[in-house]
C-alpha cells in the first residue's frame, strides 16, 4: 500500500448560510488504498467531491476526521518526493512569468546541482515528456496546450515521485491531444515505476488510462470497479448513467446488462 485514506469526512461552511453557519458535507467517510504501481482511478460528477479529497491526500487540506497514511515506501521521504500533483488548469498552475526551464526547476531549487548538471536534468525531463531542448527558453504563452501541460508533468515527475494526483489533468485539452498525453503519462508510470489517483469526471478517459475505478457520488464511493473488463457489469444506477452517457461505448448497455 501507497497510501491509505482511512474513513476521511469533510464539511465546508455554507456561504449563503448567514448568521446561523450551516454546514455542507463534502465527503461523507471515504476509504481507499493507492497500491504501488497502479492507475486509481475516481470518477464522479462535477460537485462529487473528488478535488477536495485530493486536496486531502496531497495535504493542502485537513481532514475534519479520518486520516490519511502514507506508505512504508514513501512515508520517510519529504512531502514533494512522496507526492506529485498536475492540476487541469495549466494556465493557472504556472507562473506566466517564468520560464519552461525556471518552471521545471521550481521542485529542483533546492537540489544541490551544479549548472551544468542542473541544465541537463532539465533537457533530460522535457525530452522525457516529449518537448525538445529548444522550449527551455520559452514562456507559458508561447506553448500550446498539450505542450504547457507537458511542461507541468514534467515539473511533477522532476523531484522523482512514487505517487503523482492527477486531478482532471487531461479535460481542458482537444481529445486528439488528450490521447497524447495519456499515453504519456503511461509510459512515465512505467518507466518510473509511479503510481496515479487519477481524478476524472470523464468515464472513458478514466477506462482508457485506470487499472481500478472508484465511482463517486455526493462525497461518497458508490461502487467499485477492479478489473476494466467488468466495467459494463455496474450495478449501481448513477454509475450505469455515467456509462451510458459516455460515447465511446458503441453498444446499447442494457442489453449487456440483460445478459448478466
Ligand atoms: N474551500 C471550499 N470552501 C467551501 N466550499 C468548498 C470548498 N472547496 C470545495 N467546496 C465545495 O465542495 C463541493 C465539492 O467540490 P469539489 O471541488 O471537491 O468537487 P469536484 O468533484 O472536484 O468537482 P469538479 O468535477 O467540478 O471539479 C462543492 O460543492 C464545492 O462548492
Ligand atoms: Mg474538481
């Protein structure tokens, strides 16, 4: 086990609520183990929670109960080595006024490198995520996209990682692009033996790049998927709605249903 959430609750003061404070429960007692090596994926609609759980397992945010427990393979090492994030938003996740190369070395600051070596790490990690040696020089608004957030999974996976939250990382790009980028981020998991929580609202892309699904829904798991191939097989009604809602499946699912 990576990591552990153990029974995680969270409520967030309503704004609206006035005078008397009312409470919104976000999430409502979520468990879940990330194991070495594999895709976790969760996927639910938009309000459902997933970021702040996120937010709890990266410790941006404290949990009101339960905890979160790293595993014996990272729990030693500092927070920016056990845990990586990539945010959707790149625009917002990079400071407009560095450069890619500043950009890639914000998580090496504090690395001891000499210049040269500093420069080769960091032609080394944009050739890793399939930029070239050129964009070091560049700014944010100069790149693309596809290629800013390249730029980000590059500054994620810098610091050597175990884990990395990848938090909606592929919605904001054309879907040509988002293929891309998945495939990526597959072959870095591979090579650096890395594991994803893997956070989507999208069910395909989440079928696409996960080895397991926890399906969300109003601060809480609904229903578990731990082999792709019985993702057809839900039962849970909310998680049949997100599958039927996907355009990837090409087959009318309540038949494949009948048929279990
Ligand atoms: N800091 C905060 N203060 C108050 N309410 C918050 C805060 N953060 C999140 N919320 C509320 O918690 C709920 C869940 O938000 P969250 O961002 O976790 O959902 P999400 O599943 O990531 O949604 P999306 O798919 O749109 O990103 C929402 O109703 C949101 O308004
Ligand atoms: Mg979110």
């Amino acid at each position: 086990m990576l990591i552990d959430v153990r029974n995680v609750t969270k409520a967030f003061k309503d704004e609206n609520s006035g005078f008397f404070s009312r409470y919104q429960s976000v999430l409502k007692g979520v468990s879940l183990s990330v194991y070495a090596g594999e895709c976790l994926g969760i996927v639910g609609e938009s309000g459902s929670g997933k970021s702040t759980l996120g937010k709890i397992v990266l410790g941006l945010e404290a949990p009101d109960s339960g905890e979160v427990v790293l595993g014996e393979a990272i729990a030693d090492l500092p927070r920016h080595q056990a845990v990586s994030v990539v945010f959707q938003d790149y625009n917002t996740s990079v400071n407009p006024r560095l450069s890619v190369s500043d950009i890639i070395n914000e998580p090496l600051i504090t690395e001891p490198l000499e210049k040269t070596e500093r420069e080769a790490r960091l032609v080394q990690l944009l050739e890793e995520v399939g930029l070239s040696a050129d964009m070091l020089e560049r700014y944010p608004h100069q790149l693309s996209g596809g290629q800013l957030q390249r730029v980000c999974i590059a500054r994620a996976v810098a610091p050597n990682p175990k884990f990395i939250l990848l938090d909606e990382a592929v919605s904001s790009l054309d879907v040509s692009v988002q293929v891309q980028v998945l495939m990526l981020l597959q072959q870095l998991k591979r090579d650096r033996q890395m594991s994803y929580l893997f956070i989507t609202h999208d069910i395909s892309v989440a079928s696409f790049m996960c080895d397991r699904l926890l399906f969300f829904k109003d601060g809480e798991v609904v229903e578990q998927v731990d082999e792709m191939h019985r993702l057809k097989a839900v039962e849970n009604t909310y998680t049949r709605e997100l599958l039927e809602a996907a355009s990837y499946l090409q087959i009318p699912l309540e038949t494949e249903f009948e048929k279990q």
